[in-house]
C-alpha cells in the first residue's frame, strides 16, 4: 500500500514537471497498431525521422480500445504534450469533442473529416482519389485484356474513395474497360488478411484481371505477392511499394502520411488549427511511385500520359468526382 | 475426482490461477526489458488508484457482466454461446435506431425503450441458431459464431449506407440527440468542490447490470423456469422424462442469453461513444466467455470475474501511458488469465484437492 502510494506522488511530480519543461509532442495510432505495414506506420517513420533530425521525443500509444480515444486525447494534454497527432478517420470526432477543454493545445488528425473545426484543431486530407486516378489511367494503359482489378480493405467510404478515383482513371483511358472491385472484408481485421488478399487477386486474375490495385493496408502485401506469382502487374499503396515484387509492381499510389506527421511535427508550437490542409498532386500529397524497380515497366509514352492528366488535375482542367460528394460513385458500383 | 470445499472451488482456485498467471506475465516482462514490479503498480495505481482509474475500469467491468451473463444463462442449458459478440452488435444497432428515432425529452424516458430495444435486437440474433440448434441439430457453437460474422457485415452494410451522415469519412452514425445522454458517475457523484470520475465512461449502467445479475440469479436459481433450464443443461433425457421440452429451453435460455448480451449496448453504445461505430463491442462478447468459465457461470462470479478482466484492460492502457510496455503485452497476460483460469484448471485443482483431502484424512 505504501509502494502504491510512494509511487502515486511519485507520478504527481513527474506530470508536474513534465507540464512546465518544453512541451514534448504526442502521437496516438488508432486500432490498426503502429506497424500494420501501411497507413499508421508511415505516421511512426515521419515522427522517427522528425525524432532522428532534431534528437526530439515524443510520446505515444496504441489505441487498443474505443473508449481509450477521449481517454489518450485528454491523457496526453493533461501532461502537456503539445500538438498532438492523431491518426485515423475514427479520432476526428472524439478531437472534436476533446479540444474545447484544451484550448491551449493543438489538436492533429489525419484522415477526417468533421463539419465546424476548431481553432486549434488542424485537420489534414489527402486527395486519394486524384492520386488513383494516375494510377487507374497507368493500370489501364498497360492492360492487354481490357479488365483491371481492385482490392479494397474494410469496406468503409475511404476506401471506395480509392477505388472510385482508380476507376475514373481506367475509364478515362480504355472507356470499355471492365473494373472488378472486390472488398476484403467488413471487420478491422480486413486491414490484415494476406492470405484472403491473395484468393481474391487470384479470383479477379480468373476472370481476366491483368493489374489489380490494392488499397488495403497489410491485406495488399498478399495481393502483391498473388499478382507476382501469377505473372500479372500489381499496384502498391500509401508507400512505395514497387521494392516487394520488382518487374511485377507496376507503381504504387503515394500517400504521404509520413510527410504530413513530420512536417506537424516540425512546426510544433507554432502549428495553428481551425482549417482542413488538403494534400493533392499540387503539394506532392500523393503520387504515383518511380523508381528503378519499376523503370522498365513504364513506357515513356505512359509516363507523359500520366504527367499531363497530372497537370490538367491540378490546373482544374479535369476533374476527378470524389466519392464523398455524394456518396457514390459515377463509374463503379461497390 | 477428489471433492473440494465450495470456497475453495469457487475462490481459492481462480485466485491461484490469476496469480501463476502473473507471475509468469512477470517474466515476460522481465524478458522484455522492463520492472515487473513497476509494471503491476502502474496497472494497481491507474486502474484502482483514483475515481478516474475505477471510472474505466467499472465501464469495462459492465461489458463484461453483460456480456459475461449472456454466455452463463444459456450454459446453464449447456449451449455454449460464442455469439455475444454478434449479438451485442445487433444490440448496438437497436439502441441506435431507438435514441436516432426521436428527440428523447430526457434520458430516463429513453434508456427503458433502449433497453427493449437492444435486448429484443439481441434476442431475435440469437434466435435463429437457437431455432437451428432446437429443431435442426446445428451445432450451436458453429452457428453463433457464423452469426458473428453475418452481425458484423450487416453492421457494415447499415452503417456505411443508411446511418453515415452525408459527407462524414468516419463509418459511424450520427451523435445521438443530447436527452439520450446516460449520467455517468461523474455527474452523478461529483460535488461542488471536487469532481470526481473525471471523464470517465462509467454510466448508470453500471448499476442495471448489477440488477441484471440479481435478476439472472432468481432465475437460474429461484423460479420454476430456472429449474427446468438447469435439469435440461444436467441431463436432456431426464429432463424430457421430466416433461420438460428441450425445444422450449433451447429457445428460451439463448434468447434470454442474446437479449443480456444485446443489453450491453447501452453501456457502449448509449452510455460512451453516444453513436454507433463500426467496432462498439471490440471482443467483449468473446471475452464474456472467459467471464463466464472464470466465474463459474455464477452472477457474484461474472461481477467479479467482469471486474478482473475491466481491471486488466484499463491497466493495460496506464502500462502504455506510463512506460514503453507495448499493448500486445496486455494480451499476453489475459491469454494467461484465460488460459490458467479456464483450460488449465485441473492443474491447480487436482493438486489442491489431494491437499484437502489428505488434511481431512488426517
């Protein structure tokens, strides 16, 4: 009972004096875990490589339950740790709700969307679609049997926003093109089935797919490997991808989680809320992936191609529907 | 085998159990590189160290009795429930629709009809294995866990195409209106001076499920209904000689079961996130099993086996917030928990029961 005690007061000091020294910053993974090999883990190498350059240190955790969203948010700013990056759709409203009580903190989230954003709260976006777009027109440029795939994670609006974007990108090249889109599942743990990612590119390369898209976190690492293994073109997602299967990844689609954590971090203090940054072609938000894995897969032709729809994206000269303006999408159904 | 006293077979060997448990929990920690030492009293102090600390863990506490009662009410007939987890989603989505449908003018008019309203969504999931299993013979633990997934899909599907508000990338339904909003024990017992519970998601509903577990103690124990449940789950034949219809139990108890884990909704669904998300029940139906084995599927058992498995999850989260103890680690040791408590035993109990018995002897 002592220790407990001992160790109680001991703790009081220690958050008395944390909240006086510099503000240290905070990060909090959602449910996926900071290594699920995608989305949050591209959070942990840009806060690794912020932490590297500057010798910083930051705080963290890994959600591991719903009620623990309001429970870290209030936890981290009680301590004083300043801003705080949150990652994930799911951490928007409890931000929402949590940030009134700590004016003096700024909030990050990364993914979401919430109507009225405070003044301390910076939301940050990517354009997925536009980025799959460029993707979608590669995937149908190098397509011999006129029939792409996609493989989607949880079947959740982000991920249709994905797909919706990759298939306004095919039928801009091949208007014929047949899109077969396939949701891994409707559970978190779609994030992380390899192994039906795989039956399911396997299905999609049956029925006459010869690029399939994966845009499902751990579950595209078996998709990859499936389109690898029955000689058809692969595209990556959220990181360059292109080193897994070499001469099989045709591209990956960037999005640039790690730019977005980083840059967040760099600001510190002086980052200011109250508005949503959106991060398109334009910023380098998204893209699609080159590098010598993947040079002799790309023609010339292509890579013009894809560079001028690039310019003409962000010009405002086309324009790719996003699946959020009306929830649905004009070229696919899911 | 050897007969032990009841406060041994009902104390002494979880509590045995749970310590081995530690100790080894202890040693993985000790491999890891940390104090287990420190690691117990971060989870001691930041689960029971402050009304805070309690305020998290009596809200998981409450899944767990919930969910913990569902899987013994229909043990007691010896069906073997894996559905709560289905079954409290349904629940979620039944509240859902009662506190979307209308603006509630106060939380006292809304929380009876919720309550209604996610038992009977968890009642009616539960009752087609439970039809199967009575008329068909399909076994009911497959079926329930099938139902898991068909739960989750549904779930999937309402949310991402009926209940998302317009525009919002979160697959989760809008806020609940505010006379839905349960009290939750920072309301109800903090003062002027000081407040208590802060911000923490303990609700009234603690307090409903400790009257549910009253409830399912005058059942299983004191009504004629309750008997018949438990001669079915001792013997189907003699119970069937006994004139007691295996169909009409089978029925009964698994929707009795459904509707205690489709109850839990309101704790979860109502009383913390006051939306519905995609993943409100997060495992509490699968770990109402353990609850259940660990409390000998008695109600004072759930309460306090709920209450282990709250504290090992609200610990859990002080071990990350305190020190570099990754989360997985809290899996490790109610893996251990789980696995001493329920499937390993005999192996405190054989050697306890010889210990007894040679002291009778003697």
């Amino acid at each position: 009972m002592k220790l407990t005690h001992f160790f109680a007061s001991a703790t009081a000091v220690v958050a008395l004096t944390a909240g006086a020294a510099v503000a240290e910053p905070a990060i909090i993974y959602d449910l996926g875990g900071k290594f699920d090999k995608s989305f949050n883990e591209a959070a942990y190498t840009g806060a690794q490589r912020w932490a590297n350059e500057t010798g910083g240190k930051y705080l963290e955790i890994e959600l591991s339950s719903e009620a623990q969203r309001e429970q870290a948010l209030r936890r981290f700013a009680e301590r004083g740790a300043n801003p705080i990056i949150t990652t994930g759709f799911a951490m928007a409203d409890p931000v929402n709700e949590v940030s009134a009580d700590y004016p003096d903190t700024t909030f990050v989230n990364i993914d979401g969307w919430i109507p009225e954003i405070p003044s301390n709260v910076a939301m940050i976006a990517f354009e997925e679609h536009t980025g799959s777009y460029l993707v979608g027109m590669m995937a149908a440029m190098k397509s011999e049997s006129g029939t792409v795939g996609f493989i989607g994670g949880m079947d959740v609006p982000l991920i249709r926003h994905f797909g919706c974007g990759y298939a306004q990108g095919v039928k801009a090249v091949n208007p014929d093109a047949t899109i077969i889109a396939n949701m891994t599942g409707t559970t978190p743990t779609a994030w992380n089935d390899p192994v039906k990612g795989g039956e399911l590119a396997k299905a999609q390369i049956a029925q006459g797919a010869d690029v399939v898209y994966a845009a499902a976190g751990g579950t595209g690492v078996g998709v990859l490997q499936a389109a690898a293994d029955e000689g058809v073109y692969s595209i990556g997602v959220d990181k360059n991808q292109n080193h897994l299967h070499p001469g099989s990844v045709l591209t990956s689609m960037l999005k640039r989680v790690d730019v977005a954590v980083y840059d967040s971090l760099k600001a510190g203090d002086a980052l200011t809320g109250g508005s949503m940054q959106v991060l398109g072609l334009a910023e380098d938000g998204v893209g699609y992936a080159m590098d010598e894995n993947n040079a002799s897969l790309v023609s010339d032709e292509m890579k013009a191609a894809v560079e001028a729809a690039k310019a003409k994206i962000i010009s405002g000269e086309i324009e790719v529907t996003a699946y959020y303006t009306n929830d649905s999408c004009p070229v696919l159904d899911f | 085998m050897d007969r032990l006293p009841q406060w041994a077979d009902v104390f002494l060997i979880p509590l045995i159990s749970v310590l081995i448990a530690f100790a080894i929990s202890g040693l993985v920690i000790v491999g890891i590189g940390e104090d287990p030492v420190v690691a117990v009293q971060t989870m001691i102090s930041g689960a029971l160290g402050s009304t805070y600390g309690w305020g998290y863990t009596l809200y998981y506490a409450t899944n767990f009795i919930f969910t913990g009662l569902a899987v013994s009410v229909a043990f007691h007939a010896r069906l073997f429930n894996i559905g709560g987890e289905g079954q409290a989603l349904l629940g979620g989505l039944g509240v859902a629709l009662v506190c979307l449908a209308v603006d509630w003018p106060h939380w006292l008019v809304a929380l009876p009809v919720a309550m209604i309203a996610g038992a009977l969504f968890g009642a009616a999931w539960a009752a087609v294995p439970a039809y199967l299993q009575a008329k068909r013979g399909s076994h009911i633990v497959i079926t329930t866990i099938m139902f898991n997934f068909i739960a989750a899909a549904l779930l999937n599907y309402v949310l991402v195409n009926h209940l998302k508000p317009p525009r919002a990338q979160d697959p989760s339904s809008a806020r609940f209106p505010s006379g839905t909003n349960l009290p939750t024990f920072q309301d109800m017992f903090s003062t002027a001076e000081t407040t208590l519970f802060r911000g923490a998601p303990v609700n009234i509903t603690f307090f409903i499920a400790l009257i549910a577990c009253l409830l399912v103690w005058l059942l299983i124990w004191r009504t004629k209904l309750g008997y018949q449940i438990r001669s079915y789950g001792q013997s189907e034949p003699a119970a069937i000689y006994a004139g007691i219809s295996p169909v009409r139990i089978t029925m009964i108890a698994m929707l009795i079961s459904g509707g205690l884990a489709g109850m839990m909704a309101i704790n979860n669904v109502m009383g913390e996130a006051e939306k519905l998300v995609l993943n409100a029940v997060e495992g509490a139906g699968f770990i109402g099993i353990a609850v259940a084995l660990m409390g000998r599927n008695h109600p004072v058992g759930v309460i306090l086996a709920g209450f282990l498995f709250g504290f090992l999850v609200q610990g859990g989260a002080e071990l990350q917030f305190t020190t570099s103890i990754p989360r997985d680690l809290i899996v490790v040791i109610q893996a251990l928990v789980i696995l001493f408590t329920g499937a390993l035993d005999n192996m405190v109990r054989i050697p306890l029961a010889k210990l007894f018995t040679r002291k009778g002897g003697a």
